[in-house]
C-alpha cells in the first residue's frame, strides 16, 4: 500500500538472506578469535592435538607450590611414589606421554588398564599392529561370548591356521566360507565346533580380515583373549577407547612407557583416585610440562 513504510533491508526473503549472512559472519570472527567449535581432546583423531593453548595460559608464576591444594599433593604417597620415580620422571619427558595421563579416557580406565599391564601378554600384545582394532571389533566382542570362539582361539593349531599363507587371498565372508569346501584348505575343517561358528556366526568377518587373523595368529594375544580376568576387561567401553587411542597405540612403544607399566608400584599409584584428582589439577598438570616446575616440585619432595 503506498502509506506503507518500507522496511531498510526490503521484502521479507531480503530479511532472511540478510539474517543468513549475519550468522555466518558472526560464526566465522567467533572462530577466529576464540577457536569455536571447541575441541575435545579425547575425540581428536591426531596424537599432536594436545591443549597447548592451556600450558601458555598458566604462566610458571601462577604454579604456587605453598597453596592448600599443591601441599596436599607434595603430602599424598601415591603422587610422590610416582614424582620420585626416575622411570616416571623419564616418561614425562615424552610429550606424548603427558597427553595420554591427561585423557580422560585414562582417567576413566586406569584402574582396568593397570590390571590388564600386569599381564606380560597385554604389554606384548599392546604394541602389535592390529590389536587395538580387534579389540574394538563389534564381531569379535560379541564372539567372546562364545566358547567355542574362545577353545579355538586357545589352540595352537588355530593360530597356525590364522598364519597359513593360503588364506592370505582371502578377503570376505564369502571367501572364507567358499575355502572351508576346497580340498586344498581341509585344516579349516578339522576343528568341527569352530567350523559351525564360522558358517553360522560373525566371527566369520573377522577370520576374513587379513588384518585380524594376523593378530590372532599371535600367542601372547591368544593368552590374553582366553584368560577370563583380562577378558572381561577388555568388554569394558572406557578400556577399549584407553587402548584405542593413537597416543596410546604410540606411546605403548616407547621404552620408558614399558618401564612404568612393567613397575607394579608405578601401576598401582597411576591406578589411584589420588592421581586422578592430581592429574585433574591444572597447576599439576603444568608441573608435568615443564622441566624447570618438575625440578622446582622435585626438590620440595626430597
């Protein structure tokens, strides 16, 4: 109508263009100023994602050593069985290392994953290509379940069978159930109980992965599947997501993380609820990273 006023950005779909690229610029300064979308730590799929912005935002001043909270800790014998331990002191030396005791996918796992690396087994079978895929292999945790799996995976046989250079071609379920009628493959069928559970169950997915039987074909992880203590640990959600992460996989080969693992005192104290508050104390945490505040820290325990 001519009386009308006409509003300063035109009609109504002008208005929600208008509003469109608004949101979008707002959205694209957020991200520029403040990182937004935030990230988190324990789903980033690179090792090198570590919180660095948190270490330049605590200053070495702002770490007081004669506060409540940093006394506690200069008093709690877990926290300074580990803080006096050259093995310890030597890891966190590792970026790496600091990363993994940070997650807090650590935090939630730790009393599982301490058990589970008193296990010779699991230590070997940690730093193996393929295991932490098995482990989290929707097939093969629903195959623990079944005994039969289970009695296969025991047997030597079974692992020398997982080996076999002639199932090497095998790719698919198909595949596989096609090798179980050659001739050629007969050792396939020896077994009668394992080979009802290939052709019935969704085991048969993770035989016909290269990748997997590789794995299987490894006795320290056969040892460790068919030990009823570790295995009920690794059915555990926090466990799989401890072990799965690349800054675990990593940090497992290098030789002052087997150093710590293979010292029970060191498990039991990384185990303990008092590091878990410690390590979720950003003060503490800074004291981690840096040389010079582990120094300063050390000499207050002495």
């Amino acid at each position: 109508m001519a009386g009308e006023k006409k509003s300063p950005f035109g009609s109504g779909k002008a208005k929600l263009w208008f509003g469109i690229i608004a949101l979008a610029v707002v959205l694209i300064v957020g991200y520029s100023f403040v990182g937004y979308p935030p990230n988190n730590a324990d789903t980033q799929g690179t090792i090198g994602g570590a919180n660095k912005y948190r270490a330049d935002q605590i200053k070495d001043s702002d770490v007081k050593l004669d506060n409540p909270q940093m006394q506690a800790l200069l008093q709690n014998d877990k926290v300074l069985a580990l803080l006096k331990n050259e093995h310890f002191l030597s890891a966190l030396g590792n970026e790496l290392f600091r990363q993994v005791l940070e997650r807090e996918s650590f935090r939630r796992s730790a009393p599982a994953a301490m058990v589970a690396y008193e296990s010779e087994s699991f230590r070997a079978a940690m730093v193996r290509p393929g295991f932490a895929e098995l482990i989290g292999n929707e097939n093969f945790r629903e195959a623990l379940l079944n005994d039969a799996v289970l009695t296969a995976i025991g047997k030597e046989q079974f692992r020398t069978n997982m080996a076999d250079q002639r199932l090497s071609k095998i790719t698919t379920v198909e595949q596989l159930h096609n090798a179980l009628e050659k001739p050629e493959l007969a050792f396939l069928n020896d077994d009668k109980a394992m080979r009802e559970v290939l052709l019935k169950t969704e085991f048969a997915k993770v035989i016909a992965d290269p990748l997997m039987r590789s794995v299987l074909a490894n006795k320290d992880v056969a040892d460790l599947i068919t030990d009823p203590a570790r295995r009920s640990e690794m059915l555990v959600p926090e466990f799989y997501r401890f072990i799965a992460d690349p800054a675990t996989r990593t940090i497992a080969l290098e030789r002052e993380f087997a150093m710590v693992m293979a010292d029970p005192a060191l498990r039991s104290a990384m185990a303990s609820p008092d590091f878990a508050d410690a390590i979720s104390n950003p003060q503490f945490r800074s004291i981690l990273e840096r040389e010079n505040l582990r120094s300063t820290f050390r000499d207050q325990i002495q």
